[in-house]
C-alpha cells in the first residue's frame, strides 16, 4: 500500500512539473538564428513539374477516353 501511494505522488510529480521544463526548454531555443551561409539553395527542380505533366496528361487520357470496353469473345 505505501508503494502505490509514492508511486502515485511521484507520477502526480512528474505531470505537474513536465510543463515547467518544457516551457524552460522552449524559452532557451525559442530566438537561435542560423548562419547565412548555410542556406537551404532551394533551386527549381523538374521532379514536381515532371509529376503534374503526367497528371495532366493521364487525367486528358481518361476524359477522351470513349468507354467502348466490349468484349473481344462472342
């Protein structure tokens, strides 16, 4: 019975506190700018572009496409 009375004080603890040290930790990290020279060099690329072509192009496929699936046996 003691065991579950401690270990029910110290999760009560431990909820009661993790806000505080969470708001700690976000105040330290909240204003740490990155250097200049690293950027990202985000740069055009064509695998996006490439992508929405063929989407485009599968999606003209389908509306033109006339819905004469018949069967080839009699």
């Amino acid at each position: 019975m003691h065991m579950k009375k401690t270990l029910a004080a110290l999760v009560a603890t431990s909820l009661v506190g993790a806000p505080i040290v969470a708001q700690a930790a976000a105040a330290e990290a909240a204003r740490v700018g990155s250097p200049v020279g690293e950027t990202e060099n985000l740069r055009g690329g064509w695998v996006v572009p490439l992508i929405a072509v063929v989407a485009v192009l599968l999606g003209i496929l389908v509306l033109i496409d006339d819905g004469n699936d018949l069967p080839t046996s009699p």
